[in-house]
C-alpha cells in the first residue's frame, strides 16, 4: 500500500473517531482525535499526492458541516464505505 492511501485510511479512522467522541458528547476527546486528524493530514501532504491531501481537506470540512447540521451518523456511514475501499481486508 503506497504512503497517502494508507493516511487517508487512518485519516479515516481519526474522523470516525472525531464522530463518536461528539455523539459520546465527549469534547476533550473529539478535540483529542481532530489533533490527531490534522497531524495525519500533514503526513498524508507530505505523501506528495496532492489529490488525495486535498480529499482529506474536503474530509474534514465534512466533518464539521456534518456536525453543524446534525448529521454524524450519515456521514459517519459515508466516512466508513470510503475508508474501507482502502482496506487490503475487503
């Protein structure tokens, strides 16, 4: 696996993170886990796949539009079907 697809993935998994802690109701850790995203986003541009940096940008916008509208669950849905297409288990 080359070095964005696997960030993104785990970008994936941070997002998802981010998602549960806020339905949890739980905002240390939801700002906890979107430190976490950033820093895989860094390392994900630092891949030097621009597209892919890009996607993850547009991920995280997600994530807060999602949050703003009360719509974690369906995003998380959607971050879960994307993130999973980079699995090498699927």
């Amino acid at each position: 696996m080359n070095d964005a697809k696997f960030y993104f993935a785990n970008l994936g998994a941070d997002v998802v993170r981010c998602i549960s802690a806020l339905q949890s109701g739980n905002i240390a850790r939801y700002e906890d886990s979107l430190a976490r995203a950033r820093k895989t986003l860094a390392s994900l541009r630092a891949a030097k796949r621009p597209e892919a940096y890009e996607e993850g940008l547009l991920l995280l916008s997600g994530l807060e539009y999602a949050r703003e509208d009360d719509q974690l669950e369906s995003f998380q849905s959607n971050v879960n079907a994307l993130t999973a297409s980079f699995s090498p288990l699927v």
